[in-house]
C-alpha cells in the first residue's frame, strides 16, 4: 500500500519540475502545509506568480470531488491575496487543473493552465 503522504509529496515535487519546464519559475514545496491549516502545497521563487496552488493525488475519483479541493485551495487563497489553482491527478489519467475565470470554475488541462 503507498503511504498517502508520499504520494503527494511526489507529486509536489513532479508538478514542480513541470512548471519549471513550461514557465521557467521555480517552486519549492511549502512545509508548513503539515503544520498550519491554510498553506498552498508549492512557493513559486517569483513572488508575481499569481496563484495559490493545492495539489492533490489520488487513485480514482470523481470531478465532483474537487468540491472540497477548491474550498481548501480558496481559503489558502484568500489569506495570500493570490488567486486558487487545483492541480490534481487520478491513476492512469492526465493532470487536470481547476481556475476560476470570470466567475466560472473551469477545468482545464496542465498545458492550459500553464499557458495561462
């Protein structure tokens, strides 16, 4: 059985060496996540990166259920004044980001996400 936690701190680290792929900005995992409620899960080096990121990932699970995803990532948020990005990935499928644009809660691809 994988350990929950590392699965994410693997996937934190993976999303990180993505982003800096496609957007040349470096992300560190934020620690603090273990021990204070309302941490994004990655720290861009560059403070104009204009999202608070929470990452998730799991083996199954249904788009729905990033209900509760989207409220821990708005409130983190909401105590940064940057804007809530849900990254997210199930077994076997693409990763899959969670914006909100002009009011609508949108579901985009990773490269859409980074092209924002």
């Amino acid at each position: 059985m994988v350990n929950s936690r590392s699965k994410g701190a693997s996937f934190e680290r993976e999303v990180a060496k993505l982003l800096l792929l496609e957007l040349g900005i470096t992300f560190k995992r934020d620690l603090r996540q273990y021990q204070e409620a309302d941490h994004g899960d990655l720290i861009p080096d560059d403070p104009a990166f204009p999202f608070e990121l929470e990452l998730k990932r799991y083996a199954h699970g249904p788009i729905s259920g990033t209900d509760k995803w989207w409220q821990q990532v708005t409130t983190a948020a909401n105590k940064t004044g940057k804007l809530p990005a849900l990254i997210y990935k199930y077994d076997r499928q693409p990763i899959r980001c969670v914006v909100e644009l002009q009011g609508i809660r949108c579901n985009i691809s990773f490269e859409d996400f980074c092209y924002l």
